[in-house]
C-alpha cells in the first residue's frame, strides 16, 4: 500500500486550500497519480501543466476512474460543481514535490540515492537487490527519475518500507540538488562521469558538479560512494566532510575488483579486494563489475553481513532493455542495449561485444547519441574507428548521426576487413540482417531510445 493520507493532510503540507463538503478534510487518498490513463481508484490526482498539455482538462476522466481527490492550481477557473474536493494550490508540480518531501519526512525510511551519466537504473537495481536480502525495499520504477518521477516514487512507497532507493536523472545544473533536498539520501551513489549532456552543461567538469548537487541534500554523517577512476570527482570533492568510498578499478582506492573471471553468457565472479569476499554477479559487460561493488559499498553502509551481499547480488533482475541477451528468429545471438548510449557506454558495449562468444563472428548496429552538445561529431567519428580496431568484422549504422559512425570507421579501416554500411530506415536494417545473419553471429545493437533500434530487434526475433 502506498502513501495514505487525509485530504486535510495534503491541504497542509502544501499551503493549499482545500474545496469540499465538511466532512472532505477526513477523506483518505491511497497514492498519487498523475496521470489519467493509469491512475487507481481512490489516489490523488495531480494534474500537471506543460507546454503542449494541461492535466486540468482531464479531471472528470480522473473522476470516472475513481480518484479521491485533485490537487487544482489557483491559476484555473474552478468547476463550477467540483465531483471530488479539490485542494487549491499555487502550482500543482511544486505541491507534489512537497507532498513527497513531507511523506519522506513521516517516514522511518532510509534513502539511497543513484545517479551518474551512465549505469544509473542498473546500479539502482543492483542496489535494491542486494538491500533486499536484509530489507523491506522500494526502487524508483523503470526510470522515473525526474522532477516529476522522484517525487512519484516516494509518494508510492509502502508504509512498512525499510529503505528506499531512488535514481536521480538530470539534463540541467540544478535539478539534481532539487531532487537531493527532496529525498534526503542517508547514502549517495555517483555511478560515474560521462558525455550525457554535455549539449546542456558545456564541459564534463560541469557534468561533474552537476552531479555532485546529489550531496545537497545528504545526511552529514551520510556517505558519498562514488567512480574512484574519475580524476574529476576526486579533485572537487577534497574538502567535502561526508564520508567517501571510492569505487573502481585502481588497487590504491577503497574498493576495487579482483580475480575478475567472465563466465561466458552467465555474467561474471570476482573478488572483493578489501574484505575478500568472492561475488557472482548474472550480468553482460565488464563495467557492471564496478557498478556491483557500488551496490556491495552500499549494504555494507547500510550493516549488512558480506554473505546476505554476495546472495543478494546474484539475484539481480534488470529494468528491461538494458544488456539483454537474444535470438533472432534466423538463429543470430543479439545484444540489445538499446534503451539509451553514450560515448562511454557504446565503447564498453562494443569492448563486451568483442569479449563474449570468441567461436562468432561479431557485428554491431549502431545510432545516434544524442544530447551531447558541439563535440557531437567528432565522439560518433571517433567511435566509427573504435569499432574497426577493436575488430568489428560488420558495422551497421543508421541515423543522421549514425552516419558519422560509419564514415569514422571508413575512415580508419583502410586495410581493415570490417564491412561497413549505413542503412537510411530500420526496415532496411531489418531486412539485411534478417537476411543475412545466422546462428555464428553476435550482433550488438546500441543507440539512443530516440533512434527507436528496439522496432529493428523486435523484426528480428519475431522474424517479421
């Protein structure tokens, strides 16, 4: 059950004035909702206003679903007859952030909070399934991790729960410190520093900073777990008084792996190099080792035993659409990665591709990246090359962008064997591979969501 409150409640912790019969102020709400096409009877709803929408519109629909109330912005006429009390506020998105705060506030809640350029949903998954061999967990949902989905996330919290963990995405400086004060993290996690807009925040450096907004909000005694292999967070963390655990490859930092042994498909085993404890982690790409240890970091602050960590680790279950392994229906092996890429995440995409399966032939289908400023064409170019040297024997592109990739590679593979060809829509791409593809290939398929490369690999295992 998630957040149960009395509309006098909500009225209070938002400043709001609540419209109703006399006896609406005892009505209890079962949740928020947002969102008409899934809300649930008798949850709260907040109806948001953008620039090409206004949730107002929708409250008899919201009604008709069974909403107990609706939060309305003071900005609006007010129905004439409102079905439902109706709490009057100044702007309903800032409303719902403090009724999430508050609802945080209540709670006897402990809160992890992720973010980083890249690995955030699968660090936070990691997380949850570590804390959840010693705690009642509750995760950040697919990705709700902005203004709107943080606040969402703790709102649907279950009273009995134990520890929170809780992603925290951003495009511009300031919104993680927003979601930081919101959530009030008892630990930090940084996953790492990358290129992800970089359109937005000009440099890595402010990349960095707008990362570190994180310990805005952080418990003073609370620790910051973090990419110890970032030069950038260690430079501007050196007075930061909270606690730190630095996370990476390097011997000279707080955690690190060691006897890392791939075991084909089924993922990887390694060691921990401060306590020694042996790890079994069912999970693609070399980075996740890493990404693992951060989530080991984090039980042991949160007082868990290296055994209960070790279990939890190797029942991890990902948000989908993150390092799948699958079969087209021509027999080819697929890995799809294709929920979101960066220049850092499609280098360790195109090193796992050329790590797992040595008996197959290795191919890559690759897009655009997108949001990551000026720089753009060049990081494509260059990935193009990293692609022929790594040995890629086919290099598939599409996309504007893509189209950079594939004349990177060109570029670099004189003398190369790679075949290189840039497709002008996924049908195209669909079709070739559908053709051409057998049960000797590992084809790895990576690009922004935008390029929408899941309509390819939904062809292919479906054999359309």
């Amino acid at each position: 059950m998630s957040m149960e409150r009395t509309c006098e409640w909500i009225s209070h912790v938002t400043g709001g004035k609540l419209i109703g019969t006399p006896t609406a102020r005892h009505l209890l709400v079962r949740g928020v909702s947002t969102d008409t096409r899934t809300l649930q009877a008798n949850q709260l709803y907040v109806p948001l206003v953008g620039e090409r929408f206004d949730g107002h519109q929708f409250l008899n629909q919201a009604v008709d679903k069974g909403a107990a109330a609706a939060l309305w912005s003071c900005q609006q006429p007010l129905p004439e007859t409102p079905p439902i009390p109706l709490i009057v506020v100044d702007d309903t998105l800032s409303a719902l952030q403090r009724i999430a705060s508050s609802y945080r506030d209540e709670m006897q809640v402990r809160v992890v909070a992720v973010t980083g350029s890249n690995g955030k949903t699968t660090t936070k998954d990691l997380i949850a399934a570590v804390l959840s061999e010693a705690y009642r967990v509750h995760k950040t949902k697919g990705n709700l991790n902005n203004h709107i989905g943080v606040p969402l996330t703790l709102t649907s919290m279950p009273e009995d729960t134990q520890v929170a963990v809780v992603e925290m995405g951003m495009n511009h400086a300031g919104e993680i410190e927003v979601l930081s004060h919101l959530a009030k993290p008892d630990v930090a996690v940084i996953t790492n520093i990358g290129e992800s807009h970089l359109e937005f925040l000009g440099s890595r450096e402010g990349i960095a900073k707008a990362k570190l907004e994180i310990k805005k909000g952080l418990n003073e005694r609370g620790p910051l777990i973090y990419d110890g292999d970032e030069p950038l967070l260690a430079g501007l963390l050196a007075d930061d008084p909270h606690p730190r655990v630095r996370v990476g490859w390097s011997d000279e930092l707080d955690e690190s792996p060691v006897d890392v042994e791939m075991v084909g498909v089924e993922g990887f085993r390694f060691r921990s190099r401060r306590c020694g404890t042996p790890f079994v982690l069912p999970l693609l790409g070399r980075h996740n080792v890493k990404n693992a240890l951060m989530a080991v970091a984090v039980g042991r602050a949160l007082g868990m035993e290296e055994e209960a960590i070790a279990r939890g680790l190797a029942k991890v279950q990902l948000t989908g659409m993150r390092l799948e392994l699958k079969q087209a229906a021509n027999g080819m092996d697929i890995i799809d990665d294709a929920y979101n890429a960066s220049p850092t995440s499609m280098r360790a995409a195109i090193d796992l591709l050329m790590e797992l399966a040595p008996e197959k032939e290795k191919w890559a289908l690759l897009g655009d990246i997108r949001e990551i400023g000026s720089m753009e064409e060049q990081y494509h170019r260059e990935l193009g090359a990293y692609a022929v040297e790594k040995g890629v024997s086919r290099l598939y592109t599409v996309g504007e962008r893509g189209r950079w990739i594939a004349e990177g590679a060109w570029s670099a593979a004189s003398g190369s064997a790679c075949v290189i060809h840039h497709f002008s829509s996924h049908e195209e791409a669909a079709h070739l591979l559908s053709a051409e593809g057998n049960a000797h290939i590992l084809l790895l398929v990576k690009a922004s969501r935008a390029v929408q490369l899941d309509i390819v690999i939904r062809k292919l295992t479906e054999g359309a």
